[in-house]
C-alpha cells in the first residue's frame, strides 16, 4: 500500500476500500460527541450504536444537528450501565470501536482496564499515541505518550515504541524510523532517560524490537532535520527523517503537540493504546474536524 | 606497526630513545634482575630506589656492574615507593615498577592524594595483553586485577584504557567487545545493560577511536563461526582485539586460563595514573615481566 501521508487521506482510503465499523459509544448524552458521530457516519465510515439515556441522546441529537433514524440506539438506565454495555459489545464482536461520550475519563479508562471485562491486551500497558499532521514536515508525525504515563520506565517506553510502530504499520509506513527524544544525542548515566534510550536502541539493533528503526537520545532537531544531523556531527540510522516520537514524559509530549496545534496549524488524530479494539477518548477542545480524523484513524486501526 | 606478538615490542623500543624504569623498593634479587634483563634486552634504563647497601651487595652477587644504573638511597619501603613517585612527578623517570614492597603500600604511594600520580577523577584501572597460540592476534583485557565490580562509568574509563593500550600497540582501530553471558539487550542484566549503554555512547563518539560492540557472549567475542551461527551482526564480533570484562573474577578466570590451560603469555600494567605502572610479582615469570616492562615502555611512547 502507498503511505498514507495526511490525516486528510486516511477516510478517502477507507471509503476505497469499503470499510464500515460499527462503533459503540458510552453515555452519548452531549453535543460534542453527537457531532463527532454524526459525521463520520455521513461520510460513510461508521454505524453508531449510541449508548445511553434516550431523552438526553435525542436533544443531543437535536443540538448537533445530527439525524439519528439510522442509528441503533440502545436505552440504558444509568452512566454505568452504558458504560458497561458499551465496552461489552466491543468485547463481544458485536461493534469494532468504543468511544467515549459524556462521562469521566477515568470512569470510562477503569472499565477499559477492568481485568476480565476491559479491552486490554494480556500483559498491555495503556498508553496513548496521536498522529500529528503539521504544514512544516513532509509527512505524518506520530507522538506518543501525549496522554497516559506521567514518566513512562523502560518497559512501558518499549510497550510505547510497539504501539507506535503498529500504528504507523496501518499507514502503510513500512519500517518507521523512531526517534527517542532527548535534550541531547549524548548517553550520560546522570540522565535515566539517555540509559533506557540507548537500551532500547540496542536492543533494536539486536532484533529484539522489530519491524521499525529505533535511535536515541536524539534532540528534536536532530530526530527531524537532516541539517542539524550533519551540522552536529551525529550519525544516526534515522537520518532526521523521524516517523515516530517516543517522549520521556508527558508534559514533555504534551506542551509539544499542543504548541503545534496552538502556534503551527497541527492537525491531530489520537487513540489509547494497548487494547484489543480501537478505543476513542476525545477531548471536547479538539476541533471538528480532529474529532473526523479521530474517528477516521479508529477505523483504520480497526481494520486488520 | 601493528603488533601481534608480544615480542614484537622489543624490536619496536630496542631501536628508539630509551624510557627510564624507576624501581621502588629494589631490594631483592627478582627485582634487580628483572630491570638489568630489561636494560640488557635495551627495552629501558633504570633507576633502583631501596637500601643502597643491600642493593649493591645483591648487585655483587648478581654480577650485575652498579653503576649502569642511577641508585637512590631509601631504606624505608614506604618512603621508597614515595621517592619513586617524586622522581616520575619530577620527570627523572617514565615507568615505575613495584619492587620488593607489598602491593598495598605500592598502591597507595601511587594513589595518594597530594603526592601520588593520580589526576583528579582518574580511576586506577588494570590492563593485560594476552597472546594466545590459538587466537590470531592479540587480546587486551580488563580489569582482571584492580576493580572488583566496575559500574557504568568505571567500565567507561576502562574502555579507554583498552582502547589506548591498543593504540599503543599500533591497532589503529580497535575492535571492543563488552562481555556479558548473552548477546541480548536487557536491563535485568547489569553486565548487558551497562554494555548496550557503552556501545551506544561509541556510537554517538563519546568513545572513540575504536569499533565497540556488547553485550557479547564470550564465543561471539573471539569466534567468526559462533557470530556467524547466531547471526548477530556486528563489526566486532568474532574478532575482538579487546574485551571489557563486567566483573573482575569473570576477567581474573579469563587470563588465568588462558596461561595455564593454554599456553598463552601476558603482559599487564596499572594504568590510569600520570604513567604505567607494573605490579609483576616474584612469582612470574621472565617472559611476564619483560613483557610488562615492554608494554608499559610502548604505552609511554609518544609521551615526552
């Protein structure tokens, strides 16, 4: 398959190819999500299962602007039941992706952990990974961890790069070159990081992670700029043509991609990592049309 | 040249400016000997620090002609080794080399702080170059003798000291392998960890002037056929000139191996200290010392 190179690209190819999921969405009480919905099922990617009060779901509806005729809407009592059948019709095979509506995140992540009736992978490690798509790189960025792990240690930085690496597989990106960001390319045992960096990088080269190119500590200049690279000196396998950014902390990744979307015209798709199906969390700031790409790249995760 | 026997190194210093051995505690005949051999062969000239009416009693019955050599008289074995030092700080002497003087008090003269020949920071380290009738070429290892349990930064500086040894020996570009009991990168193993970290910290020229490769199993360190099986790729493997043991009885079991069960002969000096020092004891053998002396003479060269 060619790469998929833009966000904008991504339901273009699905609608090619025919793809249809069926997402279920817990507690489809509020606007945001309504309008989410409502559009990617008119752009022809998804078949809604809705969750939730009736009453509060159609006067969502209504503020959207959304038509729900086609839609199955299932009537449930209360938050949790919602929740709880929601996340159990995606267990079951019944629909292909869990979104989030109007209720907590964390109540919504603890039923996606739930040991026996979650969406966890055996021996998964929840992370998050976007998808960032930026005027100023010649291709598609993916950032991770941007929403879960404070300090992520070496194993769950290794659980990171997997994730990542799968994701960006699904766009048609063969051998995605990862790029583990530091303030610098130097390895120095006062810094923890630059120690499970060059682990990791290693263990790359031993072929113990697969099916991508990992290198660092690398700076972010050098990660993404050819120039910086030669300019520094560094030889890397990356050649500063990085697909993938692995983070040492969250608000590291996270005053990144936002400085992005805020001051650089980013655009973002992202989705909760290490379970079985896609799982959408979206927040209510992000644009319309990042909650379409959001809801696009669910479907191409989705789709084996 | 390249050398790739030891005796190679005699022919190298026999043809050049001598360096001046400095003796500490040369009271026995084992001692005198050993430096009246080295100056014979023309590796150096010496200068015998101890009690000057003993070593020239022990000259007499040696048939050695005293006044080959410049004798400083300093019965005390403490302040004789003190002496030695002063007279290498005060550049009257290039190697020094323990005499009849236990191996403590040697140390500590060399290590004392405002006397000593440390720069600040330095780590006192241990290097031994072994030939082996059924390897190639040379093996320089360590530390077999002075670190019990080096950590990150330790095995770093002896790195370096292998690495500089090599160069001294005329191998231009050193291969480095880094021991451990697998090839597999993992943080669960110091000796793996530490090794990954160091082949990355190569990588991004923190260490230069060689080629370093770890962690490696012992076979693929010195064995094209082992790498060749386990399809590893590196540029090390198989044909290492050093190896950085993780501990010192993994190094000590090593070298004592080789020389018992393999008919291999060695050469070994401290360094990490302003010059080489040798550490031979009575009980080695002609061979061993002369190599010493040679090696440290080699590793002095290029110093003015």
């Amino acid at each position: 398959m060619r790469p998929i190179r833009k966000l904008s690209e991504i339901a273009p190819f699905l609608k090619e190819k025919g793809v249809l999921k069926k997402v279920a969405v817990a507690c489809a009480e509020d606007m945001n999500t309504m309008e989410a919905v409502g559009q990617a099922a008119k752009e022809g990617l998804i078949e809604p299962v809705l969750y939730g009060r009736a009453d509060l779901m159609e006067q969502a509806a209504r503020e959207a602007g959304v038509a729900t005729g086609s839609f199955d809407v299932i009537e449930c009592s209360s938050e949790g039941e919602a929740l709880g059948q929601a996340v159990a019709a995606v267990k079951k095979g019944r629909a292909d992706i869990l979104m989030k509506g109007l209720v907590g995140t964390d109540k919504f992540l603890k039923a996606v952990l739930h040991k026996e009736n979650g969406l966890m992978r055996p021996n998964a490690v929840m992370s998050y990974t976007c998808a960032l798509e930026l005027p100023a790189y010649h291709k598609l960025l993916f950032v991770s961890d941007t929403a879960v792990l404070p300090f992520p240690d070496l194993s769950q930085k290794s659980a990171m790069i997997t994730y990542s690496v799968e994701m960006a597989h699904k766009f048609g990106i063969e051998t995605p070159r990862v790029a583990l960001i530091g303030a610098s390319e130097k390895v120095s045992p006062h810094f923890q990081n630059s120690i499970d960096y060059a682990l990791l990088s290693r263990m790359n080269v031993r072929g113990q992670i697969t099916g991508c190119l990992v290198d660092g500590p690398l700076d972010l200049f050098c990660a993404c700029d050819p120039e910086s690279l030669a300019i520094k000196g560094v030889s890397s396998p990356l050649e500063g043509d990085a697909d993938i950014l692995i983070f040492p902390s969250l608000e590291a990744s996270n005053a990144f991609y936002k400085g992005l979307m805020r001051f650089a015209g980013g655009e973002l798709a992202g989705l909760i990592q290490g379970t079985e199906k896609p799982v959408v969390v979206m927040s209510r700031s992000e644009t319309a049309l990042s909650k379409f790409y959001c809801m696009a790249l669910a479907c191409l995760v989705a789709e084996s | 040249m390249m050398i790739t026997k030891l005796e190679q190194m005699f022919d190298v210093l026999r043809n050049e400016q001598k360096k001046v051995l400095v003796a500490a505690c040369a009271n026995d005949s084992h001692t005198i000997g050993a430096v009246h051999q080295a100056r014979e062969m023309g590796l150096v000239e010496g200068v015998l620090v101890g009690d000057e009416k003993k070593i020239l009693n022990i000259c007499k019955e040696e048939k050695i002609d005293p006044s080959l050599y410049r004798i400083v008289n300093e019965p005390d074995d403490v302040r004789a080794v003190a002496r030695a030092v002063a007279l290498i700080n005060a550049g009257e002497g290039d190697l020094l080399m323990k005499g009849l003087v236990n191996t403590d008090k040697y140390m500590r003269g060399i290590l004392n702080k405002e006397n000593g020949l440390m720069e600040k920071k330095a780590v006192l380290s241990h290097v031994t170059v072994l030939e082996n009738p059924n390897y190639h070429k040379l093996m320089i290892v360590g530390d077999v003798a002075i670190i019990p349990l080096p950590d990150l930064e330790q095995k770093v500086a002896i790195t370096n000291y292998l690495i500089q040894t090599a160069h001294a020996l005329g191998i231009e570009k050193p291969k480095v392998a880094l021991l451990a009991a697998s090839e597999t990168v993992t943080p669960k193993i110091p000796a793996n960890a530490d090794a990954a970290v160091i082949t990355k910290m190569a990588e991004r020229g923190q260490i230069k002037g060689a080629l370093v490769d770890g962690p490696l199993a012992m076979d693929l360190c010195i064995d094209p056929e082992s790498v060749e099986l386990k399809g590893i790729v590196s540029d090390v493997a198989g044909d290492a000139d050093c190896i950085l043991f993780p501990n010192i009885e993994s190094g000590n079991v090593f070298y004592k191996t080789n020389t018992k069960l393999a008919n291999a002969n060695l050469g070994a000096v401290v360094v990490g200290a302003r010059v080489p020092a040798i550490l031979s004891s009575r009980g080695d053998s002609v061979e061993v010392k002369m190599a010493s002396i040679a090696l440290a003479a080699m590793m002095s060269r290029g110093k003015a």
